[in-house]
C-alpha cells in the first residue's frame, strides 16, 4: 500500500522519483520465481528427506505468507508460514510434528520443506506456493520401501515338453510395484508367462512368476526382481543338474505311454456307439415303411394310451387356461384398488401441502414480528461490565479522534489475545459488504485484509463474529466468519482496525494498545 503523500507540495520531479522507485519495487517482484525440482525426489521408509523449493532470484520471504500443500488430502495444507510463525492448527494431522522449514534460510529465499519419518501415505505431488506473490512450484515425492525381505528360487515340476524343468521365484516386501526378469547363465532374457504381484494390508507389494527352461539354456537360471523408478534391484540364481533333466525326461515317458493307451481305447468305444446308432435307425425306417396292418396288439394298445393322454391333457389345459383368466380379472381388480388408492394419496398429499404453505406464511409473518421486537431498544437487559464499556467507550473516542467520517458498522469487542473480531451493524437498514474490506495492522507493520465474499449480507441489528479457524466460538453471533490469514496480536500491541468500503472510503474502527 502506497503512504499518503501530498502530491501538491512536491515538485514534478520528486513525484515522477516516486513513481518510477515503486515501479521498479513491482517489477522486481514480478520477476521472481519460485523453483523446484525438475526430477521426482525418492526417499525411503522411516527416512528423513527434503523437498527442494527456492526464490529465485534470492531474496528475503521471512515476513511472506509461505504454503506447502497436497491438493489429494484434506486439509490440504502440509506446512504454513505467516507472519514469522508457524500455523500449526491448518496443517494436516498427518504432518504434525514431521513438517519443518529451514528458518535461518529463509532470509536467502530457501523455502524447502525437510519430512522426518516418510510413511508411504506421503508419497505424491506436493504445492510450494507464495500466495501474495502469486509464484508457486510442484515437487513429486516417490517413497520406496527398504530391502526386500525374501527372494527364492524352488523347482515346480516339469514342464509340457519332454525335458524341460518348471521353476518359481518369489519375492516379498516391495513398494512401489516392482518387476520380475528371468535370466539364463549368460544374462539372456528368458521367455516367462506373465508375473502375479499381491498387495498386502500393509502396502507393500509380493511378486511371484513361473519359467520352463531346457537344458541348452544351460544349468544356471537367474532371478531379477527390480524397480525401475528408483533403480533398485535384486537378484539370486538356481543351479539345476544335469540329473534333475534326465528325470523329468525319464518320468515323462510313461505318462506319455499311458496317454496313448487311452487315447486307443477312447477310439474304439466311439466305433461302437457309432455302430450300435445305425442299426437302431434302420431298424426305425423299417418300421416306418411297415403297412397299418402288419401292426401288432401291442402297437394299437400304445395308440389308445396315447390317445387318452392326448385327450386328458387337453382338459388340463383348458382348465389351466380358465383358471389364467380368472386370475387376469383378479389383478385388474387389484389395479383398479390400487389406482384409487393412488388417487386418494394424491389427494391427502396436496391437502398436507396447502397446509404446509399456510403454516410458513404463518412463520414468515413471526419472524417479521421477532426482527421488528429485536430493532426495539431492549432496556431488559442488564447494564454491560465495566470492562466492555470502557473499551467501547474508547473505541468511540479513538474513532472520533483519527476519522471524521461515521458509519453503521460498528466494532463492538477485539479479543485481547488476537482470537477474533466483533462487529454490528447499528442502523435500521441490511448493508450488503459485497467487495468491502476489513484492514488489520499491528505495531505499525505490513497491514493484512479481509475481502467478504461476494453478495454478502450484514442484516440491521445483526452482530458478526471475525474469527480464526481453530478458534472455538466465545460467544453466539448472528453470523461469522473465518479468516485464516488473521494476524495475532497480544496484550501491548498497538492495534489499528479499518473498514474500507467497496468505493474506497475508509472508516477507523479500532486505534489503540491492547491492555
């Protein structure tokens, strides 16, 4: 904020110095940068590790308003810098007591963030940001867990194709998720199936896959588990003789032998049934040729059995069918029922809502009676302590004395240990503070702002309460807010408080020390 000069009084020449030295102090910080850096930083588990972040040019930001944040969590904030303290209340609880910044290098623009005891929760992107400066940088953290704990080579069986032996290699305890390489003697890559990879409950990753080698590829078979983010490795190998190929290949040829067997046998049983299907068909169209008179007893018997089932089963259906129909009237009885029913809710239901209209008005109309009674002077209550009126008292004459200008925004209490604000609006009339500020200034330094938010309503009579964030709630206002950035303030302080309006005018609240 630029001081109040009288332009008048200076000449041409100082008031063009003037200018040119706050334009350059604007440029100057428009050309800062906030860099990080351009690789991802990898720390270990239970290791301590430092997120890189500088000004760039160096320049001091010990009275700057630094952030370090995670946009994945909630809160958000990692680490808060304002005013030359730390916030602990805004940082996440997951950070507490392990996020720190390098005070004494602050002074030379180094706002990197030192983590004690990496967890693999805090792997991520993390936000170096000045907000006042609007500059800010991402720095990616990727966490890995220390040495696995196992990696084991062990014979499955033999393989598919005679001579060939089934291995398997396992490995526990990785983070991130790693990769499994087979390797022959002479580090070639081996053909493998894909590897299946576990994740435990305690998020670290076991990975295991199966390989067939042949003797050619030689007796000795490697395992690599690897992580390429980290380049970090492992490996162990399996030296499989000469006798161990020699008896899988012997074991194989009787299985080989009895799938033969098998397999012979299998096509002389479908010979047969194939056999036995085309006698009974031709048996079948002999008799179909047959004339109706070389039918046997038995034959017409068949066919008066047949017919009296035929015969029964039609009446079956026929009652099966009258009994649908009787049921199909049921149900559109039932539909009818349940279409009245229907309309009879309806009926209740626009019944219970002209009453609900007609109860609302009726509270509407209370709730004018209540804001009109709350606008009366209310001489029940008790006289305020002497404390309260005091300070009111002097808040008056503090205001009469530094400004001329009165308004309907009225401060009715600054807590003494710089926890929150009360003010009222005293006139008859709502004030929309849309685009209106509230100045705070502490023994003379940087002064800090509170902007209300858009269409922001105070209503006539209705008292706000302007309070930090993990400040609990002193007394019961009709509104509140929050103001994070809230400068602290404690008992000595010289306190100044302002009100700036959306057209710029500027009405003095508060001026004076804090007893």
């Amino acid at each position: 904020m630029l001081p109040q000069i009288d332009v008048l009084s200076l000449s041409p020449l100082k008031v063009f110095s003037i200018l040119v030295f706050h334009l350059l102090i604007h440029l100057n910080r428009a050309e800062s940068q906030v860099v990080g850096p351009h690789q991802p930083v990898v720390a270990l588990v239970d290791d301590d590790v430092i997120l890189p972040c500088h000004v760039e040019p160096a320049e001091d930001v010990t009275a700057e308003i630094l952030e370090w944040t995670r946009s994945d969590m909630n809160p958000r904030f990692v680490h808060v810098w304002r005013s030359g303290q730390d916030l602990v209340n805004t940082r996440n609880p997951s950070y507490r007591g392990r996020a720190s910044l390098f005070i004494n290098e602050l002074k030379r623009g180094n706002i990197s963030l030192k983590l004690s005891k990496v967890k693999l929760s805090d792997e991520g992107t993390y936000e170096c940001s000045i907000p006042l400066m609007e500059k800010k940088s991402f720095v990616k953290l990727v966490v890995a867990s220390h040495a696995a704990r196992s990696l084991l080579i062990s014979l499955s069986g033999s393989g598919e194709n005679r001579g060939g032996v089934v291995l398997q290699c396992e490995s526990a305890g990785w983070y991130p998720e790693p990769e499994l390489l087979w390797l022959d003697g002479e580090g070639n890559l081996l053909s493998a199936g894909p590897a299946e990879t576990l994740r435990g409950p305690d998020d670290l990753y076991t990975v295991s896959s199966r390989v067939t080698v042949e003797k050619r590829h030689s007796n000795n078979i490697n395992c690599r588990v690897q992580q390429k983010q980290i380049s970090k490795s492992r490996e162990t190998h399996k030296h499989v003789p000469d006798e161990f190929f020699e008896l899988t290949s012997c074991s194989a040829a009787p299985i080989v032998i009895a799938l033969a067997v098998s397999l012979a046998v299998s096509i002389i049983l479908i010979l047969i049934g194939v056999f036995f299907i085309w006698r009974q068909n031709k048996t079948n169209v002999r008799r179909a040729h047959c004339p109706e008179s070389d039918k046997t007893e038995r034959d017409q018997e068949k066919d008066k059995l047949m017919s009296q089932d035929i015969v029964a089963c039609e009446k079956n259906h026929h009652a099966a069918e009258e009994k649908l129909k009787e049921e199909h009237r049921q149900l559109e009885k039932k539909d009818a029922e349940i279409s009245n029913m229907k309309k009879e809710c309806e009926k209740n239901q626009h019944a219970a809502e002209e009453k609900l209209k007609e109860e609302h008005r009726q509270l509407e109309k209370k709730d004018a009676e209540i804001s009109n009674m709350k606008k009366e002077p209310d001489t029940s209550k008790p006289p305020p302590e002497k404390s309260q009126t005091s300070f009111e008292e002097q808040n008056k004459s503090d205001s009469a004395n530094h400004s001329s200008k009165t308004g309907d925004i009225t401060l009715v209490e600054v807590e003494k240990n710089g926890s929150y604000i009360f003010l009222k609006n005293t006139s008859s009339e709502n004030k929309l503070l849309s685009g209106w500020k509230l100045k705070l200034q502490i023994n003379n330094r940087e002064s800090a702002a509170y902007k209300f938010k858009e269409n922001f309503i105070l209503k006539a009579g209705e008292t706000l309460l302007l309070k930090q964030d993990a400040v609990k709630k002193p007394i019961k206002p009709d509104a509140d807010l929050v103001w994070i950035y809230m400068v602290n303030w404690n008992i000595g302080d010289d306190v100044k408080i302002d009100l700036i309006s959306n057209t710029g005018e500027e009405q003095m609240l508060f001026k004076n020390k804090i007893m």
